[in-house]
C-alpha cells in the first residue's frame, strides 16, 4: 500500500491560515447579521437628537457595557448641543456619578444647572453648551470609557467630580457588578462588548444562568443594597489598595486623553459627610489593654464626638475624618484618593484641582462638613449643590474659560434666592433621602413594604402630590413641571408659574418659545429685567420681529436706549407689519446723545428735563419719570 505523500509547506500554510482565518470571517457574518436585523444595542456615547438632526445628545444605552445585566443600567440627561460647533460657543462636559447627575433631585438640582442659570444670567449672548454626561452607579470606568468620545467633541473645559463610587459602582472591585479586579482585564472587556456576537453571548450566558440559579432575591432592595457584594473593605486591605489602584489608572488615562488634545479639566477632590455620618460597618479590634485601636471606625467616631463637645475642633477633626477611612463598607471615599486627585492634577498641566473639599470646610461649622451641607454621607442638599457650582464656576474664572464676572453677576445669597428650582424638586428629594434613609445601611434590614405611603407624608399640597408621584411613582419630571404649571395657571400664581417656565428653559435650553413664554410671564408680572433677559435669550435662539419689538419698548421703558439699537434695526429691517418705527430709532439716538453729555455733566437740570420730555413725547412715562426725579424742580 502506497503512503500518503506529506503535505507541502505551502498547503499546510494554507490549512492553518483557513483554520485560524474562518472563525473569524464566522464572527464577521454573525456580527453583521445582528446589525442587519437590529441584536443589541449601540454603546456610542452620544447619537444624533431624535428631535433636531443638526444635534447630538447623550445615548441612553452608552451605559449598558459597564453593567453586567444591562437591564440594570442607568440613565442620564439628554442635552443637546450641535454637531458642527458654532464659532463662539462655550461648550463644556461633565462627568462623574450620582453626585455629579445631582442625586436625589437631578434636573436642576444638579451643580452644573446651577452653573448654567448663573453663565446664562451673566452673559446672555454668549452660546453655552453644559453637557452632563454623568450617571448613578458607577465610577471611573464610565469616566475614563466616555472620555475617549468626549475628547472628539471639541470641548471647551470638562469638569469631573467622581470618586465615591469607587468600591461599589459598576465595576468596582467590591461590587456585585464587577468582571474582575484588572483595570486592564476590564477595559479590555469593555471594548469587547461594542460587538454584537459578545452582547449576543453576555445575553445567552446570563439567560442560561438565570435558569440554573434563581439568584439572591431583589425585590425591595434598594440600589445601594444591590451593589455590594463586600462589606467588609478594611483600610489598607489587599481589595481597599485595588480600589485605589483602579482608580488612579482609569482617571490617569482619562487625564492623559485629554492632555494629549489640550483640553483641560477641571478635577474637584471628593467632600463626604464627616460629623452626622456613624461609620457603616466597623471592624472591632482591640488594642494593648483590650481598647479599641484606631483602625476602629465606631471608636474613631466617638473620639471625635468627645473631642467636638469639649470644642477641641482640630482634634475632632481629624478623629471624624478617620472614621470614615475606616468605615469598612466603602460609601464615602477614603482620604487617600483625594491625595491621587491631587498627585494627578500636578502630574498633567491641563488638569486643574478642584478644591471642593476646601470650600465646604469652610462653609461648615468649625470646618468639618456634616448635614448643613450634605444630605446623608455624600449627597449635598441644594445650598450644596449651589456652593459646588460656585467653586466650579470660580475655577473656570481663574482659568480664563470664562471672562471675569460682570458687574451683574450674581452673588451666591443672589444665586440660592432666584434659582428656579420648584417645590416638586425640593420635596421630591426630600421623599428620595427619607426612603433611602429607612432602608439598608442606613437603619439595618430593609423597612417592610417599598416606600412610605402618601398617607403616611400627610400630603395636603398639590405640590407634595406630585414630588410623591415624581419620587415612587413614576411620574416624569417634564409631566410635573407641566401639572404644576397648570396648577399655578389655575390659581394665577403667576410668580411661581414663571419659575416652573425658568426651571423648563434650563432643561431646554435651545427651545425659543419656552423662554419667550417665560417672557411674557415676567412682563406680566412687570418684572422688567427678567423680562428682557429672556426675550433677550429667545431672540438669540430665534430672531422674530415681535420678539424685537418687546425687547426695544422694555429696553427704552427701562432707559437703555443704547440696548435698544440692534432690536430697533432688527424691527426696521424686518418691519412687515408696517409699523412707524424710524421716528423711535431717530428719538433713540437723540436720547443716547443727550445721555452722553449729561455723564460730562451730571447736575446739569436743562440737560435732565431735555431726557425727561423726549420720553415723554416717545410716551414712555417710566423713563421719563426717572429724569424727573433727578431734578429738584419736580421733587
């Protein structure tokens, strides 16, 4: 029998290239069959605006790769800003976690909307696009992850708050949402699962493992209980240090992203409850004598406690800020990651720090942060979220993203009075922390039964009935804000009725006809300059003869005749409506002229009644009666 003659070189070349070349060529055309029929979901961070092409805004499925189950990932804000970036423009990201997206009141509780109403009210003119990008339950995977697309959208500034949800956040070396404990492992699987095949295996493997093992039981568990797997990190553990470590890698390539395009960040240290949180958890260990040593976090907690009663402040201090570094059960991030941040900001020269931390010290009382400022361990009430814009928009300053604040630039006593947030925003947290705060860890087991009943908050106010609804029930911010206009409309509560239009207008900030409205509102409240300012906003969004019109009679009612100009010349070049407009603008310049020479010549009463008289043949009795009231003939 003849032998089989052995295979070539060159055809056993060929066999191997096959056998390593047709499973990938079978991947191929499995990938491109899900896409053709639509398997999966895309992970891009932004897509285009299903309401205006011409934008993009944040996809709500950009989160689903940094969770194992992603029926469980979170979603975040939806804020527009344009695919090609106009000249001009201010455009600055966000990102970070629950405190950065504004937990529990969101919307514009969150400290970039209160930065966004003051860069509105300073410099109204200005095109600003805040785009926060940030999300409940994770960490500095989704940082560094949005980073990589964040970097190609021509920013301005990227501001990052981000380091609590270290341990526990999806990923996280204690969480139940983790896929190991390499940085590097896990980006790597993370870039994996933008391919469909590898969504169509995570499902088919989590489908067949749901099957064999029914799984811990959720029902009633909240977030925070479903994310920790590890309640026990002790400081300096093997798993506290791979906390430290992820962090620092992710956030030193999501700084090094940025450094290598020339954007530049500005990276906030991390402020946590000190004074009115007990620790979590603490692991019992007894030192020489039997006491407590100070890896005990309850022990640390009462020392500090002793020490604040007998007003030694320093001491306590540093006794409450040891506790919760040793807090075993890693809500609250432990001081050693604010000292990454700054070794991070002093090892890139885009990267700015942030001192956050600094500010609330030294709004707390005898500089150690508690509940005045934060409403649990981490999460700042609204006077601080107002104080963590403040500290932003002081560092965009300094570093001349921003110009220096202008004589109307509102002060932060200013900021917290007229900022528009609702009362279906304030009760509406109000609810969230009070849940939160029957339920694990906070008091022990789960309280029995979901969230407290209505019956059980007395809720006599149409206001409470919805920040109810908006807390348990599902109800949508955008449905609230529309009842309670309606409510407001109803019982002509008109100043509040133009808060809940304020408060629209920061969620939709290219939409013209919310701003006119709101508006139209102020001039019926004869609230002049509110007024102005946002028919001044709705004509830089959407040019319009009526809207000029408003903006020349409010601008010279309130003698700012030099204002008044362009919206005159806009009126004329656009005056279908045939109204007798050129008298106006040529009695606008007489005024501008007479104006000039009275600041040469302030006593000047022939020059003051002249002003006073033009007015008064325009009919504009309120300028006119200003210019009345400087001359002592008419006192």
């Amino acid at each position: 029998m003849a032998k089989n003659k052995p295979l070539s070189k060159t055809r056993l070349r060929l066999f191997r290239a096959i056998a390593i070349t047709l499973p990938i060529l079978l991947i191929l055309v499995l990938e491109l069959a899900l896409r053709l029929c639509h398997y999966g979901y895309d992970p891009a961070v932004f897509i285009t605006s299903p309401a205006d092409k011409d934008y993009l805004v944040f996809n709500p499925n950009a989160s689903k790769r940094y969770f194992t189950d992603p029926l469980t990932a979170t979603t975040g804000n939806r804020e527009p800003f344009r695919k090609t970036k106009e000249p001009g423009t201010l455009r600055i990201f966000v990102l970070g976690e629950s405190t950065t997206i504004g937990y529990p009141y969101f919307h514009n509780g969150s400290f970039h909307r209160w930065l966004q109403y003051r860069l509105m009210r300073a410099w109204p003119d200005k095109k600003i696009e805040l785009i926060n990008i940030s999300l409940t339950a994770v960490n500095s995977y989704t940082v560094l992850g949005f980073a990589r697309e964040v970097a190609d959208q021509q920013p301005d500034a990227v501001l990052i708050y981000t380091g609590h949800n270290e341990y526990y956040g999806a990923l996280g070396v204690g969480s139940t949402d983790r896929l190991g404990n390499s940085p590097a492992l896990i980006n790597t699987l993370l870039w994996l699962r933008q391919w469909r095949f590898i969504q169509f295996l995570t499902r088919t493997w989590r489908a067949l493992a749901h099957l064999f093992s029914g799984g811990p039981p959720k029902a009633g568990k909240t977030r925070m209980e479903l994310m920790v797997a590890d309640q026990q990190i002790a400081y300096g553990s093997p798993l506290f240090q791979r906390g430290i470590q992820q962090f620092e890698t992710n956030m030193d390539k999501t700084l090094d992203i940025f450094h290598q395009k020339g954007i530049p960040v500005f990276l906030s240290n991390l402020v946590s409850n000190l004074k009115d949180q007990r620790p979590f958890i603490s692991i019992t260990a007894k030192g020489a004598g039997g006491t407590p040593d100070s890896t005990d976090a309850l022990y640390n907690y009462t020392l500090a406690a002793q020490a604040w009663q007998r007003g030694d402040y320093p001491t306590a201090k540093q006794d409450y800020s040891l506790a919760r570094d040793m807090d075993a059960l890693r809500f609250r991030a432990p001081e050693t990651l604010n000292t990454v941040i700054d070794r991070l900001c002093r090892k890139y020269d885009n990267a700015h720090l942030v001192d956050t931390r600094s500010a609330f010290d030294s709004a707390s009382e005898h500089g150690i942060v508690g509940n005045s400022l934060l409403l649990e361990h981490v999460h700042p009430n609204l006077t601080g979220y107002a104080l963590l814009s403040a500290v932003f928009y002081t560092a965009l300053q300094q570093h001349g993203i921003i110009p220096p604040p202008p004589a109307s630039d509102l002060t932060q006593t200013q900021l917290l009075a007229e900022m528009p947030i609702t009362r279906v925003d304030s009760l509406s947290g109000a609810y969230k922390i009070d849940n939160l705060k029957q339920n694990w860890p906070f008091n022990g087991a789960k309280a029995e039964g979901g969230p407290p009943s209505r019956q059980g908050y007395h809720l006599t106010t149409e206001e409470g009935d919805l920040a109810y609804a908006v807390a348990f029930e599902h109800l949508s911010w955008e449905e609230a804000m529309r009842q309670l206009y309606d409510y407001y409309s109803k019982t002509e509560d008109w100043t509040r009725a133009a808060t809940v239009m304020e408060a629209l207008c920061l969620e939709h900030p290219t939409e013209a006809e919310l701003f006119e409205r709101t508006a139209m509102l102020y001039g019926k409240l004869d609230k002049k300059e509110k007024a102005i300012l946002y028919f001044r906003l709705a004509f830089n969004r959407e040019p319009s003869f009526d809207k000029a019109h408003y903006l020349f009679v409010l601008c010279l009612q309130t003698d700012r005749p030099q204002e008044a100009m362009p919206y005159l010349d806009y009126a004329i070049a656009n005056n279908t409506a045939g109204m007798p407009i050129l008298p106006v603008r040529k009695t606008t310049l007489d005024i501008i002229g007479l104006e000039k020479r009275l600041s040469r010549d302030s006593a000047n009463t022939t020059l003051i009644d002249s002003i006073a008289n033009t007015y008064l043949r325009m009919g504009n009795s309120p300028a006119a009666a200003k210019y009345r009231s400087l001359n002592p003939n008419y006192r």
